[in-house]
C-alpha cells in the first residue's frame, strides 16, 4: 500500500489538480470518443474533453473548494478527491476522483475513497453513491468500486437530435 496523505484543498493547488485529472483521464476519454454517440460525445465537448474538464473542475474549485481533498505522496499530488452531501437523500457522492497515473493500482484510489466513507458516515449519512460511466475506458474504475462493495443501479439516458 502507498503511504499517503490526505489534507484539504487550497487554491494553490488548482493547476496541479486540473492538470492531474487531464493525464489521469487520458486513457478513459481515449476509449469514450470511440464508444459514444458522436452526437453526444461533440456537444458535451466542443472544444474538446480537456477544455470542458479543466474548465468543470476549475469552476467546482473554485465554488465549492471544501469539498475537495487532496492525496499527497512524498509531498506531491498523488490524487484528489470530491465529494458532497445530500441530507435530502441521506447520503454523501463522490462526484470526481482521480490518481496520477504511475501510481494507479497501489491502493491510493482506495484510500481516497475510504476517506470519503469515513466523512459522509461521519456526517450522518446513511449511504455513499457515486456514477460512473459503462464505457470500457472506465471499466477499471468500475472494478475498483465494485470490489470495495459497491453495487449499480442501472440507469438509461436516452439523447436524440433535434
């Protein structure tokens, strides 16, 4: 297990996260071009997956940065992680979380998700919830969730051209 640890987001880590995600989700939007509709695919990204994702998460930064958490290893950025609370819902979503690809699979994503347990559990919520896509670019991802315990709850979005 790779030691980390986890402290609260500050501003002066905003480049480095954005700049995290776009090399860790490399892969993931490598296969996602080819296995979704170009429909939905050019209108949720125009510009192209990189400007809307630092663009997303620069904007969640900025407007909710105590909600996101950062995993350092031998003090660099080793990962981030966000997440929220749905009192309405009794429950807390993990809404982004990433790793710096060299240290994928050495348990950070784990402990950044153990993390976010302990929080929302913490904080009186019954449950955690958090969505992926069915995508073989995020089937990884998927595995990991469902080995920590995670079950899905299928849910259908239809898109049609007008």
């Amino acid at each position: 297990m790779t030691e980390i640890s986890i402290i609260p987001y500050t501003q002066d880590y905003c480049d480095r996260v954005i700049a995290l995600a776009i090399r860790s989700w490399m892969p993931v939007f490598g296969k996602t071009r080819d296995e979704v509709p170009s429909l939905v695919y050019d209108n949720f990204y125009p510009a192209g997956w990189q400007m809307r994702q630092a663009a997303d998460i620069r904007a969640l930064l900025h407007s909710e940065p105590e909600n996101f958490w950062l995993a350092l290893h031998s003090g660099s950025l080793a990962g981030f992680l966000g997440m929220r609370m749905h009192p309405e819902d009794n429950m807390g979503e993990i809404h982004l979380i990433a790793v710096e690809p060299e240290l994928q699979r050495q348990s950070i994503g784990r402990q950044l998700m153990a993390f976010a347990e302990d929080r929302i559990r913490s904080a009186g919520m019954k449950m955690v919830m958090l969505e992926t896509v069915g995508d073989s670019g995020h089937m990884p991802a998927r595995k990991t969730y469902e080995a920590m315990g995670y079950k899905t709850w299928p849910v259908a979005r239809y898109f049609k051209k007008l």
